[in-house]
C-alpha cells in the first residue's frame, strides 16, 4: 500500500452529498461483518470437535483457545490499522480489512485439519479490526454534534447483526457445517466489491500524518488516551464498561442452564431478544434522549441501567424475571455512542485513527481478561463443599463494575474544558479552549 494508490482508488465526492451514503455503507459493513461473524458461532465449536474425534472436553479447551488468541490479534491489530488509516485514508484500509476477512472466511470452510482452522482465526482477529477504522471514518464525516447519534446507528447495527448471525448459522450449519463459512464469505465479498465502488475516502491528504511504529503499537495507541484528563477519565470508564459487558458470552449460558435448566433454544431466544431491545434502544432512542438530556447525562442514564439490569440477572429467582429484566437491560446502550462522542471531540481528525485503536486494545484487554474473571467467579460460588452458593455473583461483580464506572463518570464529567482541534494542514494544530458542562 502506497499513497499515490491510495489517492487513485479513492473517489473524491463533496463532504456534504457523501455523509448519507457514507454512513450508510459503514452501518451495512458493521452488520454483514457481525452477521458473518455470528453465523460461524453456532458451528465452529462443532467444527472443533469433529477434528479431535468428538472429545468435548479437549474441544472446549481449544475453542477457549481460539477466543483468547481472536482477542489477541484485535489487542495487537487494531491500533495498528487505526494509524494506518491516519496515514493512508480510511477507504484502503477498510476496504483491505473486508477482503481480507472474506477470503479468511473461505480458508476457513476449506480447512483441513484444526492447525489451518487456528490460522484462519487469527487471520480473523487481525483483518476483523475493520471496525476500528469503520469508528474513524464516521468521526471524519459527522459533525461532533451528531456523532451520538451515528455511533448509535453503528451499535444498531451491532445489535442486528447479532440478532440475525446466530439464527442463519445454525439453520445453515444444520444443512452442511461448513456452509455457515461460504455464506459469510459470500456476503462479506459482496460488500467489499459494492464499498470498492461507492465508498469516498473521508480524511483528506492534508490531514493525514506519517504512520508510526511508536503510535501504531498497543501501548503506544493507547499513550493518546493521557494527552487530556478527561480523555483518560472516559477510557477508564469505557474500560469498566467493556469488562462488565464480557459477563455475557462468559457465563450467560452456564448461569442460565445451571440455575434455570434453559436449553439451547431458549438461551438462542433469550440473547435474540437482547439483541431486538439492543437495536432499538441504539437505532431508534438514543438520537431524541440525547437532544433531550445531552450527552452526559445520556451516557450516566447508560451506566445506571445497565447495573440495575445485571443486578436484576443475578437476583432473579426464575427465568421469568429474566425475561422482564431484558428491557431494562438493554437500556446499557445509551452508554456507548455519547462515550464514543464526546471521546472523540478529545482529539484531532489526524488522531481519530488513533483514538479507535486505542479503543478497540481496551476492548481487546478485557476480551483477555473478561473471561477467565468472570467464569472462575462463577465456578468458585458454585462449587462443591459449599454451605452457601451465589451462582448470579458473575452478574454481581459486573454491576459493582458498571456502578463505580458511575461514580468515574460523575466526577470525569461534571465539569471540563471543550477542546476543538483543528488542523488545516501538516504540522499545524490549534486549539480553542472554553469553559464547558459535558451535558
């Protein structure tokens, strides 16, 4: 990749006729890349299991595997595609990621034995930090004052992906194991040839910087997040945020067979459902709750919700109460898109690349951590000898999580200066600082 290709390859189209069809592109790459990767996840751990001879045990250990070293390449990965795209525009690097998970998907249904199938996941975890650039890019063509509301319509789209991966995958893993493969390959290339041809860079030259090993590395991307106290306030936060959320795919299904006897089905039902309230509370509320109570307090309403709703997981007597609980739950979406936001007016459009990285390596650092906490907190409250067991304490530990994320967020955000970076040129940055409530 050089930067007279990358010029070559990106059709220049005016800021004002290419911010609909932009975001657009990027909320359908968000939900075929999701999709994709949830159609796999009802048939890999299969997949993994026929190549050991059927031995579950074994075949749990090394899917454990594959999940750490997905996590791994995104905590390694994403800063550096972050810089990549500050250096070379956001269009190369997104439409390079896409490719690359769609022929990654491809060697995956072709997979010979389980060596070749490790490969492809760590192929995925390195092109699937598309998402990083995909956060710059709406950056780059949102005012800060709409951005809530965009991040919003890229967590709908998380959601839905969510919603409807899992559901095809298994209709199709049903038919042939491998096909769930060949569908996500399929859409995901379709969507990288559709983006080759409509897809605007959104950075322009002037506004790129030389990439930088420094930078790009996950320590180094994440040294951005102390250039403002409030910028390392709201990470931290994020963080919380983010570590709270892996009790989900960690425990969820354990927790729920364990104390309700729910099956397959029901869990598969259950998660839909979370992920439906997901996609309105993100697609359809979060831009007139935050034109109504602003970004602060939409981002506190946020945390808030999502305590009440784990505390609620981990207290319910039935399965019932679950269900009841779900829509209140949901309503933790109100946290990510004012985060994101109000993250983003922290730094310059030079620095967005950065910024996403950086957030995805925090997503990565807890995708590491997460799961080992949370499974062997639910193990330790359940375990034999016991005179008294506390099989909801995982959903505990992610309330007490999210509520001192409260108590940052109160104190980060009560009361900062607004930083507007500008940058017209090489070299060039000025800042206009003013007094400011984050509201």
């Amino acid at each position: 990749m050089n930067q007279e290709l990358a010029d070559t390859i990106a059709p220049q189209v005016p800021p004002d006729a290419r911010r609909p069809a932009a975001v657009a592109f990027i909320f359908i790459t968000v939900v075929l890349d999701v999709l994709a990767l949830g159609i796999i996840i009802p048939v890999l751990p299969r997949l993994v299991e026929s190549f050991l001879g059927g031995d579950t045990a074994r075949a749990a250990q090394y899917y454990g595997l594959f999940g750490t070293v997905w996590a791994l390449m995104q905590f390694i990965f994403s800063p550096v595609m972050g810089s990549l795209s500050d250096r070379f525009g956001r269009r190369p690097v997104i439409l390079f990621s896409i490719f690359g998970l769609g022929f990654d998907y491809i060697l995956m249904a072709l997979a010979p034995s389980l060596g070749w199938l490790f490969l492809g996941r760590v192929i995925s975890g390195i092109t699937g930090a598309s998402f990083t650039t995909a956060g710059a890019y709406i950056a780059d063509v949102t005012p800060a004052e709409k951005r809530a509301a965009s991040f919003g319509i890229i967590g709908a789209a998380w959601g839905l992906g969510f919603v409807l991966g899992p559901a095809l995958g298994g209709v199709l893993g049903g038919i042939n194991p491998r096909l769930p493969f060949w569908a996500a390959a399929g859409m995901t290339l379709v969507n990288a040839l559709y983006g080759f041809f409509v897809l605007p860079e959104s950075l322009p030259r002037e506004r790129r910087r030389a990439f930088s090993w420094r930078r790009a590395n996950p320590v180094g991307s994440l040294k951005l997040l102390r250039s403002h106290h409030e910028l390392l306030g709201l990470a931290t936060v994020y963080f919380l945020y983010l570590l709270a959320h892996q009790v989900l795919p960690s425990v969820f299904v354990l927790y729920t067979g364990y104390r309700y006897g729910w099956n397959a089905r029901t869990v598969g039902l259950s998660l839909a459902t979370v992920g439906i309230c997901n996609v309105a509370v993100q697609g359809l509320f979060i831009k007139p709750i935050v034109a109504r109570i602003r970004e602060r307090a939409t981002l506190l309403t946020g945390l808030f919700f999502g305590a009440a709703g784990f505390l609620a997981f981990a207290l319910a007597t039935s399965g019932a109460v679950i269900w009841c609980s779900m829509p209140l739950f949901a309503l933790m979406g109100l946290f990510g898109p004012p985060s994101q936001s109000l993250m983003t007016r922290r730094v310059g459009p030079s620095e967005q690349g950065q910024l996403q990285g950086a957030n995805s390596s925090i997503m990565g650092i807890t995708g590491l951590i997460g799961p080992g906490l949370f499974t062997l907190t639910f193990a330790f409250f359940i375990g034999d000898g016991r005179d008294w067991r506390f099989p909801g304490a995982p959903f505990f530990l992610a309330a007490l999580l999210l509520v001192t994320a409260l108590a940052v967020s109160l104190r980060v955000t009560r009361s900062v200066r607004t930083t507007v970076a500008h940058e017209p040129g090489p070299g060039y940055t000025e800042q206009t600082t003013q007094d400011a409530r984050l509201e």
